[in-house]
C-alpha cells in the first residue's frame, strides 16, 4: 500500500527547489555587499589622511574614489593592498616626509634582530631566500646540493661538535703554512723570521688564500678593452670597515679599543693551545705594534672615491702570485695601478716597522677572517668587538652561515636550484618586458636633456642598446681555487656571456665592462615585483631597479665607458662640463642630508653620487614607462580600502621597497663606508627632485617634498 503525504504538507518540485537555492544565494550576495560596502566605508573615515591625499588631487582621469566600482576584491589585490596600508604612517603628511609615510607601520612593526645590525625589506627577501636553500628541495635538488657540500665544502648542519671537538687544531696548522705568527711563537725570530721576506708572503695570502693584505692584486677586463684581461693592483681593505676607526674619537674610539681586546684575546688563546708561558704584557705589546702599522697603512690609504689609474710594470709580488697558476709575468706586462700615490708612500711606511710586526699583521688578518669558521671561545673573544661595531650581541645561527658560505662558493649552482624551486618562467618573461619599456623610456628623455649635445646624445642612445669533517680544510681550498680561478683568466679572452653573479641573491647589478645589467631572480619577489601583483607596483618596485642599474652606465663612473664597455671619452666638452655642473647640484643636497642616527654627520654627497645619480634616474625613468603603459594597456582596478590613484601607488611602492632601520654603531659605520645614501634619504632626495611626484600629492611649492630648487642629472 502506497504511504501518501502527511495532510497540509505540500511536495516541492525540483523547479521550486532550484529556485529557492538561488534566491537564498542571491539573498547572502547582497548581504555581503552590504557588510563590504560599509566596512569599507568606516575604513575611509579612519583613515583621513590616506583619503584627503586622493580627494584633493586633480589628476587627469582621475575617478571619484568615492565610488565603489572597478575595485579589484581578488586575493592577490587583497594582500598586496593589505601590505601597502599595513607599512603607512597616515598620521604624516606625505608632502611633509614621505618615507615616513611610506614606511612609519613598517618602522613600527619591526625590530632589528638580536643578531643583525640592520634590518630592511631587503634583509627579510634575503631570509626568505635562505629559508628556501635551507628547506626540501625537490629530490634531485637536495640531491645535487648535499651531495656537493658535504664533500668538498661544509659539514651538515648537525656537524656543530665537530667545531667545538677540534675547537683550535684548524688554526694552528693555518698558522704554521703561512709563516707562523711571531704573538704566538717563542722563537719565530731564530727560524721562520730569518727566512722571512714580504713579498713571498703576500704572495700566499693571494693565491693560496685569497687574501688581500697590503697590496690587492686582481685581474679582471681591462678598462680600455673589454676583449681582454689584465692585472690590477689597488689597495686592500682593513681591519676595521674605514680610516676613521683608525683617528676619531667617540664611538670611533670604543670600537678601536675593542678591535685591539679581539686581537689580544685571539694570540693568547693560541699561545694557551701551543702549550706556551702566558705573557700577557708582551702580548698587548706586539698587538700594539700591529695596531700601529695599522693605523698607519689606514693614513695613507685613499679614501672610498674613485682613484685614478696608472699602469706600471710587474714586480716580485706579482710573479710569486702567478707561478701558483703557472704563469710566468711577460717583459712587458702592462699592470693598471689604482692609487701610485698609495703604494709609494707604503714603502716608506713598511720600513718604520720590523719583520716580526709586519708578520704578526699579515697572520692576523688572516686569522680575522677564520673566526666564523671556529669553536665558541673564539667566538665569544669578538663579541665586545661586534657589540662596539654592529650593536649586535648574538651570533647568527649556523645554518645561516652554512647557507651563506655555499652561496658565495657555489653561486651558480645554488643559483640554478633556486631559479628551479621559485622562479616561474612568466615571471623573466614580465620582467624582460619591463626592461625594454624602461631602456624606451630612457631613449626618449634624452631628448628632454638640454644640457647634452646632439652628438653625445647618439652615443648615449648606442650604449642604451645593451644587450665534512675537514670543513675548515675545505674552505680553504676552496679560497684558493677561487683565487686560481681568477688569476688564470690573464691569458684567456673575455666571455660575454659569462653570470658576474648567481641567481640566489636579492640584489642587483651593473657592469661597465660588459655594459651589462644583472637581475638575478633572488630579487624578483614582491615588494620588487610578482606576476600576480598589479603592475604599477611592478613598475614601481622592480622597474625603479631596472632603471637605477641602467643610469649606471651613465653615472660618475659609468659615464667613462663607451657601449662596448671600454673606457673611452665619448662626450663632448660642452656636455661634459655640463654633467659635471647638474651633478655638483645634487653633490650639494645630498651632503646637506643630516643624519641622526649616525650621531649627526651629514651623508657624503661626494661618495655617494654615482648612486644617487642612479636613483634619481630609475625612479623618472620607471615612471616614465608606466605613463606610456598605462596608454596602450589602460589603468588597472583600484586596490581596495587604499583611497589612492595609481600614480600616487607608484610612488608609494618605490619608497616601501626601501624600508628599514638601522643601529646606531651601524650607521656610524656605513655613512663613512657605503657608496649608497641611507635608506630614508634615497627616497626623499629622488622624489624632493621628481615635479611628477609632487603633482600626484600635490604638494605646495617650498614644502619639503617639493623644493624649490631640484637637481636632476638624467
């Protein structure tokens, strides 16, 4: 018997089904609309600042922000939005600081860590970076990587007893091959130090140990032919990052009496482990002495500008340093010297101080570089250093320094497994686009130059036409086959197509003998850029980029070099003179840059101009392309709960990218020793110089984002 419906219960058909669900889903959507529409609203009154830099433009096209429509509400607007308000201060006016107002949330949000003494948007790219060269690769990778590394370059990262099991043993053979160190020895004057001679021992500290002490030896293209190689002598680095650790006062002084602690410590832990008396008095002594020939080769040096070149015939040194490649110096062997000035006044500097000094500082500088490498208590001898020199009071952790060395020592290979593991192939494509519209870009404002002649400007357009156990043993070997490496390119030709750096790194490059830009892939991540992020950001992250390495082949520097890549006068008198005059103007703003942070010290205008000269340059020319972009691809969707247009997106992208902060001992150190501007001031001195910028926030005449007088070179 067939059961029937209950009374007054009606049966729905499928229809009646199918169309109720709809209503219901329709009925949710306006919800959502509803919520959306007012969270949005109450967003806006919130943020008053954000939204009266929109309102009170006059922008061609510019839409009533206002209004809801053409919103972009996908994922990737979503974060990319989330990101750009997450790192604003709008509580600044943008025409009064703009990278305040840029990076105010990002400054607040972030603390430099325990063990760096810096930390920007660049540093958390790079522990992205090493993060994924730490982490699983694919199965082929981790192959070729572990493979590679525990053999011939460190121990696995489980192998940090082993460090501390042979704690000095590595060292103390170090000593021995290079001629003992006198500090550490009772009786190195009765048989090394008879034997001793200078120039041997330069000579292994550059081709066993890549280590340039004294006399910096290198070959690399020749300047005036870029076919070919030749050798370079220049002066070395340091101990300490400048000259002014060596004479000023104040912090200055800290760090150089610390600097003389982390020595002493170093020789007495060696005389303890060689099972020696312990005098601590002859020890300071000695170390004195060497802090003194230090001081002294640091008054004589050149200071971080551009020197001269003179070319000057090969000496013992350079012979002794090619006979470990088996080359032998030609009678005529032409040497490009850095600095002759330099190496004159050594002589006389090296003659006021004994063999046994000048051999304790030689071994000490190559010790120096070892103490990464060894047990804790060496470690815990530099910490007073480091807590004087970066501020920073913990050592990073292992694996971070394995990650690191296998980078520089494999750059290539690291660079491949990377490229494989993140790097889509859309992405070069994007970014390939990017540079052609950019070098376009470029092209065209040359016509806008009126300081540059018709024929300097042809020339300037062809070169825009570019196209384990033994793990301190093996990092040894491995300095020496990098030296080998390069001295043995002295009688081979230039390869072109050669990588002047691997792929793994968040950086960027640009090469006047090549006339070569470099993008390795480490820095194609957002904020620089990404395929799913909206490309005003792309134009203004990683197209600023492009266009700063490009105005380096046009730079104080770059400006020598002809679209060949040899160094070559290619410029007229008139446009010369005149560069020279459009760059003392911003010579003269940036050195009125007056940094707190380093105790007050103005930037230096004069080291930092070819940098300077390339930022201004990027950030004119990125925006340039986006205009013309913008013409044939029409204007994106707007980001949502960012009341801002896309020219003023543009500009607040480029500052993000250069978020950070620094240390006070750390800006103290790198005002004096990095061709670059500080953060803050590479933002403000492009965009104080760019009328584009101003216009998009329009900001008043003789505001500080809008001066009234600008320099502009490119």
């Amino acid at each position: 018997m067939e059961k029937s419906s209950k009374p007054g219960k009606h049966r729905w058909t499928v229809a009646e089904i199918g169309l109720s669900v709809l209503l219901l889903l329709v009925s949710c959507a306006l919800a959502g609309l509803v919520v959306l529409y007012t969270s949005a609203v109450r967003e806006q009154s919130s943020r008053p600042n954000v939204a009266s830099v929109s309102r009170g433009s006059s922008l061609e096209g510019q839409q009533d922000h206002s209004s809801f429509d053409n919103v972009c509400t996908t994922a990737d607007c979503v974060t990319a939005a989330a990101r750009l308000l997450q790192n604003m201060d709008d509580s600044v006016k943008p025409c009064d600081n703009f990278y305040q107002f840029a990076c105010g949330g990002w400054l607040e949000r972030h603390v430099i860590p325990e063990t760096s003494s810096h930390h920007s948007v660049f540093d958390i790219l790079r522990d992205k970076l090493e993060i994924v060269l730490k982490g699983n690769p694919t199965v082929n990778a981790h192959a070729v990587l572990i493979g590679v590394t525990s053999r011939y370059l460190i121990p696995p990262f489980s192998f940090t007893g082993l460090i501390e099991q042979r704690d000095s043993q590595p060292l103390l053979k170090l000593i021995e091959s290079i001629g003992d160190w006198p500090v550490a020895s009772d009786d190195w004057s009765n048989t090394t130090g008879e034997f001793w001679s200078l120039e041997d021992t330069l000579a292994t500290l550059t081709a066993r140990f890549h280590k340039k002490v004294v006399l910096d030896m290198y070959v690399w293209t020749d300047d005036r032919d870029s076919q070919r190689h030749i050798i370079y002598i220049d002066q070395p680095g340091l101990g300490m990052p400048s000259r002014d650790y060596y004479f000023n006062d104040g912090n200055y002084k800290k760090v150089r009496l610390a600097y003389l602690h982390f020595m002493a410590s170093i020789a007495k832990i060696t005389r303890e482990d060689r099972n020696l008396t312990q005098d601590d008095e002859r020890v300071w002594e000695e170390m004195v002495q060497v802090l003194e020939l230090e001081t002294d080769i640091a008054n004589v040096s050149d200071s971080r500008n551009r020197r001269p070149q003179e070319k000057c015939m090969t000496t013992i040194f350079i012979q002794g340093v090619l006979s470990s490649v088996s080359l032998e110096v030609q009678s005529e062997e032409e040497v490009v010297v850095y600095s002759a000035p330099y190496l004159e006044k050594m002589n006389e500097v090296l003659s006021r101080h004994s063999a046994r000094t000048m051999q304790n500082y030689l071994t000490w500088q190559l010790v120096i570089d070892r103490v990464n490498s060894l047990s804790r208590r060496f470690k815990d001898a530099r910490a007073r250093y480091r807590k004087n020199l970066y501020g920073t009071t913990v050592e990073d952790a292992w694996w971070r320094e394995c990650v690191r060395y296998v980078q520089n020592s494999m750059e290539n290979a690291v660079g491949a497994l990377y490229v494989r593991e993140t790097f889509a192939g859309e992405s070069k494509r994007m970014v390939s686009d990017l540079i052609v519209k950019i070098q376009q870009a470029y092209v065209e404002t040359l016509e806008e130059l009126s300081w540059m002649d018709v024929t300097s400007k042809e020339k300037a357009r062809e070169k825009l036409n570019f196209s384990v156990e033994h793990y301190f043993e093996n990092i040894l070997e491995n300095l020496r086959s990098e030296a080998h490496k390069s001295l043995k390119k002295l009688r081979e030709p230039v390869d072109p197509d050669l990588w002047i750096i691997g792929a793994a790194l968040v950086n960027a490059f640009y090469s006047p003998n090549r006339n070569q830009i470099v993008f390795p892939a480490g820095i194609l991540q957002p904020p620089f850029f990404s395929k799913h992020q909206h490309q005003v950001l792309n134009f203004g992250g990683i197209g600023m980029v492009i266009g700063h390495e490009i105005t380096h082949g046009f730079d104080d520097n770059g400006r020598n070099f002809d679209k060949d890549g040899n160094m070559l006068n290619w410029w007229s008198n008139y446009s010369a003179e005149h560069f020279k005059d459009q760059s003392q103007c911003m010579v003269q703003q940036y050195g009125n840059f007056i940094w707190k942070l380093a105790g007050g010290q103005n930037v230096s205008g004069i080291s930092t101009l070819g940098e300077n000269i390339a930022d201004n340059g990027g950030v004119r020319q990125a925006y340039k392309a986006y205009l013309k972009w913008v013409e044939t691809a029409g204007e994106e969707p707007r980001l949502p709960g960012l009341d801002m247009d896309h020219k003023q997106l543009f500009f607040l992208n480029f500052a993000q990218v250069w978020c950070g902060a620094y240390r006070p001992e750390y800006a103290s150190q790198t005002i004096k020793t990095d061709s670059h501007s500080p953060l803050e001031y590479r933002v403000l001195g492009s965009l104080q110089n760019f009328e584009a910028f101003s216009e998009a926030f329009q900001c008043p005449r003789g505001s500080t984002m809008n001066p009234e007088q600008k320099c502009r070179v490119w």
